[in-house]
C-alpha cells in the first residue's frame, strides 16, 4: 500500500475502525504522517438517498498538494472542463 500511496498520491477517504479497537487512532495517524498525508475528520455523511450515515472518517489529500480531487477542481473552475483526461491535461 505505501508504494502505491507514494506513486498515486489519491485522495483518501478513510472509515475510522480504532473505535472497534482493530488498530490504535494514533497508528493511522502516524502512518499516514509518514506517507507523506494530512486529514480531516468528519463525523459522517449523506448516502445518495440522503440517509445520514454516522460514523468516525478521515478525509485525507497529500500534504504535497499533488492530489487528483485538487487538480480536477482547478480544472472545473480555470476551464469549465468536467473530468475528462482530456480535460485535465491543460489545468
């Protein structure tokens, strides 16, 4: 997984499962650190039916700034592009 982290750099999206006391939260964390990742942690969120899913995640982009979540916003916004490859190339 870390080489692929480290080649990809994809944004993460991350169900938090120290509650259940697989791992300890401070393990993640200190791995993602080491893959080269910041977070944020969100408390849940709405399913495409709108059902209010509830539950511990952390959302994580790559403290380089080189993440494909951030350069397909840019290109949406600079050259009203959707998500084509295309698309991306010029942004």
């Amino acid at each position: 997984m870390r080489k692929t982290l480290e080649r990809a750099r994809p944004t993460l999206f991350i169900e938090d499962h120290s509650i259940y006391g697989y791992y300890d939260r401070a393990d993640l964390e200190a791995f993602l650190r080491d893959v080269g990742y910041r977070w944020r942690s969100v408390h849940g969120y709405r399913d495409a039916s709108g059902r209010a899913i509830n539950a511990p995640y952390l959302v994580c982009v790559p403290t380089d700034g080189n993440n494909a979540h951030e350069v397909a916003l840019q290109a949406c916004m600079q050259y009203g592009a959707s998500q084509r490859p295309d698309e991306l190339l010029v942004a």
